[in-house]
C-alpha cells in the first residue's frame, strides 16, 4: 500500500485475480472513484521465473513517475467504481494459510475480488481506505480469514 498524491489516495498494489490465467492488477483508490487496473496475464512459467513481482514493481513505478491516466492508459482492462455506487469493502486478513484479500461490493451488480501477493499491512490500509471514502456512504469492514 501507498499513500501517494492527492488524487490517488491509496494504491493497494501487486494484487491478482481469476484462476487461469491469473491476471496480475492494481487497485488506485482515488478521491472519488477507484480503478481496478489489470495489466498483465500471467502463466506458470511466469510465476516459475518471477516475473510477476517484476511486473508489478514497473506498473507501480509508472503511476509514481507518470500519474495515473497515463498508468490507466498502459492497461488491459480497467474496471472503474465511483464510491457512491458502492455499498461496501471489506478487507479479510487472509488468515494463517490464504491471502489477504480486498472485494468491493457495489449496491447493484457483481461484487469485484482481489487477493494481495505484495506487502500488506491491514490496519493502517483499513484507515487509509475508510478515511479515502468518508462522505460516500461506503461501510469499509475489516475481517479475519481468508473471506469466501
């Protein structure tokens, strides 16, 4: 997690979602919205090699030195949730054998599931995220295990 600009307010970073291929995201919470930024695939092969870690260090770096249009710009995919369409987030601590993992759960529609890889800390990432979405409605829950 990075507390980055005033723009970006938290960047959680290094997260992935799907099972086949995994798809290698970062989410860029903003002032009024967050980004779900995917972009890259990734293989066996690849996690065999670490090049995920790679990966994710040059998007991570692109939006610090770039901003992030340009990073959005760079993606596969972007799935973007403006936070008065949202009912909630809960973070899960991932528990003694999983991941931690982050889901967005929008009033309406599909929720969006992310599990972090990189460094996390709950904590202080649930007070950066509840203060980012104070005056939106939006509950921020922290809970512990892996969240099914």
């Amino acid at each position: 997690m990075v507390l980055v600009t005033d723009e970006l307010r938290v960047h959680l970073h290094y997260t992935m979602r799907g099972s086949y291929p995994l798809r290698l995201l970062d989410v860029l919470f903003c002032t009024e919205r967050a980004y779900f930024v995917e972009y890259d695939y990734l293989t066996p092969v690849d996690l065999v090699f670490g090049s995920p870690d790679q990966r994710a260090a040059a998007f991570a770096s692109r939006v610090v030195e770039e901003g992030v249009p340009a990073a959005i710009e760079t993606a596969e995919a972007v799935e973007t949730q403006p936070y008065d369409t949202l009912d909630g987030i809960d973070i899960h601590s991932g528990g003694r054998v999983g991941r931690p993992k982050i889901t967005a759960r929008p009033r309406t529609g599909a929720a969006t599931t992310v599990r972090v890889h990189g460094q996390f800390d709950t904590e202080p990432f649930t007070q950066a995220l509840q203060s980012t979405v104070e005056g939106h409605g939006v509950t921020v829950r922290q809970r512990d295990g892996i969240g099914f």
